[in-house]
C-alpha cells in the first residue's frame, strides 16, 4: 500500500478483476474509495479528471480511483445521469450501478472477494447478465454486452435470457437512437480489433439495434446467394465469417472494417435476379458512403472500405482479366500512391473469398498473381518514357503502354 491510500478503504474493482479471474492479462487498474471526499484525495496528491464524475489518477501509479457513487437517470441516451458521490455510498451501492455481474466484483486490500449480485457464479457458468433495472437506463451498456459477447466468445459466454428481453424492450422504447455516433463507432472499433468480432453484430442484431444502428448491414441475412460459391447461402452469415476471417489475417482495422463493409450492395439487390448479384460492388458504395457519415468512420477506414466495395470481385476473377483492366483495377485502387492500402484491399479480398463455409483453409493466389503483376508494373521507369516522348501530351499514353506491356510480360 503507498501512503496516498494508507488509511482509504479501497477496492479494485471492474475488469481487473473479472479478467483475473478469468486468467486473461490485465492491462488497467481501476479502484473505488469508500467513505471519502474530493478534499480527501485531493490532499493526498490525487489528480481529479473530468468535471461530471468524482475520478482521480493515482499521484505515482496514475490508476484511476473513482469516489464510491450512485448515478439516476434524468433524460434519455447516454449523458442523461445525475451522478452522486458521498462519503455515505457502500460499495455494494457502487456496484449495483455497473452493467453486468461479472464486473461487479471487488477485491479487497486483503484479497477476499466481494461478490453482492452473483457475479462470481456468472463467470463460471459463463452467463452475460445485468446487475439491476437500472441496465434499461443506458443505451451504451448494449453495445458493451455486445463487445463482451466478442471479446469472450472462445469462452462461450452466452446472454441471459432477461438480459436480452430487456435489451430489446430498450430497442423499442428508442434508446439506441438516443446513441450518440462518436460512442456507437467507438464500441463497433474496440469490437472489431478483437480475435472474433462478429458475435458483436450478431447480438445487436439478436436485440433489434443492428436495425437501427445500421441498416445495411442487418438486411443482409436472408438475402441468399448462389450455393455453387456460397454453400453458407445466407449473405448475413457469410459476413460474419469474412469479418472474422479478416480478423485472422490482419490486425489492422481498416481491414476489418473493410471485410465489414464489402457486401453491403448485396442488399439492396432486385429480387427477381437473386441469387445472383450483379452490380452488388458498385450499388454497395453509397451505403459504404451512409454508414461512414453516419458514425464519422476515420477517412482511412472509409476509404479502404469503398475500393474492396468497388474492386473485390474483379480481384477475384484476375486470372480472366485484360492486362488493360487489370491496370485499370490498379489505378481505381490508387496503388501507384497508395500501394500500403492496395496490399489492405488485398487481405480484405482474401478474407472475403476464405470467408466461406469449407473455404477458410485454401490458398487465394489472386492475391500473389496481383502483388507480383503490380510489382512488375511499378518497375516500368515512368522518368525515362516521360523524357523520350517527342511531345507532353504523349506521355500518360506512353506510360500506360508500358505499364500493360509490363503485365503482358509478367503474367
């Protein structure tokens, strides 16, 4: 114990401990204090955070340790709380605040466990349940069961069965659409950088708020698509599959979102050509376009989601492309500026023809065959063509013969 605490009752609580028991790593360290005030830690070297919640960072750890608290709710979505910090607030009080069981425990300075609401008996049964009513009252705790839901899947948690009723009751008195979309792009982001991410989606969906959240991804399921390609046929499925398949070939978010994104066109298809998809990539761009303004996706994620929108299925079917259009394709995905994110789209395209059922083992050369035609093309010295040609205007002519000439040559 450090002389800033000596003589405070407190308590680790929260995902520390719920991670440790677990045995998951622990990265953060969070604490309550009971019995004090603001004065109180104020004076021992506390640093306050923030202006609408008692919390402090340790003056040599920097933990955060967060005055003991009950929270009321005055006005819908996630800001509407009246939050009261006391020195007469239990810990048991705290904790009857918190969204699920599982973080709802505490340790002692000793070591002994707190458990007031069953939390312990959760983590073994590997049951997702909220701690109280008072779950209804925050619109975010959705997307955070949901987030939990992907960071455990390989655990088997599963959704207690009134958890998920009231979660839908909040879906129908509105709650969702109270979210805020900066809190909605966080939680979707920290779910797709975990090893499993589609039970994030799939949860909300099981609720109701994919539907309202993001349409166009929720529409996808039902949509069949030909079984020759597709033997899951469900369009929603094979999503969730890419988007796990992606998580599996890279770390980056870009690419996951990408994988997220790439069939959204799947479902605005006419009814009367399906199963087949014609057009899906490009009738897929405004709605990658709608999702990205809706939640202020960052540029780089946006943009890498509209080119394997736009681009994945001619990635698929390179090896029957002209060296023309294959130097098209090239150019569409800005790869002579930007090659980094023509090698994402790659991945992406990879984790959209594995993401399939039977298909996650098997090697994907198109995207070989197109890494080592792009590197023949971006051998072609444009310098020296720019100086030979006998006049300007002849130069992006001449560079672009090259260019094919050089796919010819590398093929």
């Amino acid at each position: 114990m450090s002389e800033a605490t000596r003589g405070l009752r407190t308590y680790l609580v929260g995902g520390a401990v719920r991670d440790g028991l677990l045995g998951r790593a622990v990265h953060e360290h969070d604490y309550v204090v009971v019995g004090a005030t603001v004065d109180d830690l104020l004076s021992r070297g506390f640093q306050q955070v923030g202006k609408d919640f008692p919390v402090f960072l340790h003056p040599e750890t920097k933990d955060e340790y967060a005055l003991a608290r009950t929270e009321r709710k005055t006005a819908p979505g996630y800001y509407g709380f009246q939050v009261h910090a006391d020195p007469e607030v239990t810990l048991e009080q705290d904790l009857l605040r918190r969204d699920l069981t599982i973080n709802a425990l505490a340790l002692d300075a000793d070591g002994s466990i707190i458990d007031p609401y069953g939390g312990l008996a959760d983590l073994e049964s590997r049951v997702l349940r909220h701690v109280s009513p008072a779950f209804a009252e925050d619109p975010v705790r959705i997307l955070r069961l949901a987030r939990f839901a992907a960071r455990f899947s390989d655990l088997g948690f599963r959704i207690a069965g009134e958890t998920l009723a009231l979660m839908r009751a909040m879906v129908a008195a509105g709650e969702v659409d109270a979210l805020v979309p900066e809190r909605v792009w966080q939680e979707m982001s920290r779910a797709l950088g975990e090893a499993c991410p589609s039970p994030f989606f799939e949860v909300l969906r099981a609720c109701g708020a994919l539907e309202r959240l993001m349409p166009e991804l929720d529409r996808l399921w039902g949509v069949p698509q030909p079984e020759r390609w597709h033997p899951e046929i469900d369009t929603g499925v094979h999503v969730m599959l890419v988007v796990d398949m992606a998580a599996r070939l890279s770390p980056d978010l870009e690419v996951r979102f990408a994988a997220l994104c790439h069939d959204l066109g799947k479902g605005t298809t006419p009814g009367d050509i399906l199963p087949s998809h014609h057009g899906h990539e490009e009738r897929g761009l405004a709605l990658v376009d709608a999702v990205c303004k809706r939640f202020r996706v960052p540029v780089r994620c946006r943009d890498l989601a509209r080119i394997t929108s736009a681009l994945h299925g001619l990635v698929h079917k390179v090896d029957e492309l002209r060296p023309a259009t294959l130097l098209n394709l090239m150019e569409r995905a800005d790869a002579f500026r930007r090659p980094e994110r023509f090698e994402q789209m790659l991945i992406a395209c990879e984790a959209d023809y594995r993401g399939r059922t039977g298909y996650a083992e098997r090697d994907y050369p198109q995207a070989e065959t197109l890494r080592r035609l792009f590197a023949a093309v971006v051998e072609v010295d444009v310098g020296i063509i720019a100086r030979s040609a006998p006049e300007p205007r002849l130069i992006p002519e001449r560079i672009r013969a090259a260019r094919i000439a050089a796919i010819k040559s590398a093929r």
